[in-house]
C-alpha cells in the first residue's frame, strides 16, 4: 500500500519521459545526460573535427560515462558527423600550411587516436609535395642561399628534423642532391 502510493508521482514522470522519448522516434527511457551528452560532442565538432579517440577522450574528462560515450560516438559515424579520416585530411592540411613534415605529423596524428594503418597513408614520405614543402619551409627559416659551414648546415639539418622531415630528404636538400 504505502509503497505504491509514494511511488505514485515518479511512475507518473517516468511514463511522461518514456512517451517523449518514443516520441522523437527513440525507445526506452529518454535520459537528460545522454542529450547533454550529445549536445557536448556536437559543440566540440562544430568547433573543429576530432578524432575518435580525441572526442572521447574530452567527453570522459567532463565526467560522462564510457559506454554512453562509445555508444554516441558509434552513432556519430554513422551519421557522418565523426570521421577519423576526414580529421586526418584536414589535420594534416593544417600542419602541412604550418611547415610541419610528415614524421612529426604521423606521430601529432597517433597521439590523437587515429589508426597508425590511417596515419601512415596519408603522410607517405616518398610524397613529392613534401619535398617542395621542406625547401619553402628551409627558404623562409633561412633564407635561399646554401650553408655557409659545418654548424650552419647541422643547424639546418636539425631545425628539419624537428619540424618532421625525414632525414634522406633533409640530405637531398642540404646537399643539392
């Protein structure tokens, strides 16, 4: 008696969530986390593409749970809204416009989740557009005139290496090869 009598008024809210969950075509309980939940993930996407790992990452620091993480994010794909290769694409374009090479690039790429298989397609050293980019990225740093000595050329070398360029293209550039 008691029991169901207290009961009354959370069985009465909990068939109004469930009739306007089924109303939106969902099935089950609607649940105000998971449309905070999701709201979370399309304001991140809207500000840029993420990575899988990247979105999910951010979405467990605000304190969601895993599986309704996966779960939207699964969802997500399905619905275009999260792609690791179109985040690939548009990373590496952006890092690419900075002077960064694909050694660097491949390991920023891996360390924001995208499959290695993925990271390492899109940044193929034998690219030609990598060397073309390595010689602007060394005129802009250095000007167009060749090493004046030992120290500047290992100057040089380094500053490549740091910026991601494989080191049988730094040789190529360095010495005219």
């Amino acid at each position: 008696g008691d029991r169901t009598a207290g009961q009354g008024g959370n069985l009465a809210a909990s068939a109004g969530r469930r009739r306007s969950c089924r109303a939106r075509g969902g099935a089950g309980l609607s649940s105000a986390p998971d449309t905070e939940l999701e709201a979370a993930a399309v304001r991140l996407l809207a500000a840029r593409e993420h990575s899988r790992a990247e979105l999910a990452r951010k979405l467990a620091a605000r304190g969601h749970d895993d599986d309704r993480v996966a779960t939207l994010l699964d969802d997500l794909e399905r619905r275009g809204l999260l792609n690791d290769e179109r985040f690939t694409e548009q990373y590496l374009a952006m890092r690419k416009r900075r002077g960064y090479g694909p050694l660097r690039i491949r390991s920023e790429l891996r360390e924001r989740g995208v499959d290695a298989g993925l990271a390492a397609a899109w940044t193929e050293t034998g690219d030609p557009d990598w060397r073309a980019l390595m010689q602007e990225v060394m005129a802009h740093k250095f000007g167009k005139g060749r090493p004046v000595d030992r120290k500047d050329l290992a100057r040089r070398a380094r500053f490549l290496e740091y910026r991601g360029f494989p080191p049988d293209l730094i040789r190529a550039a360095i010495f005219g090869e």
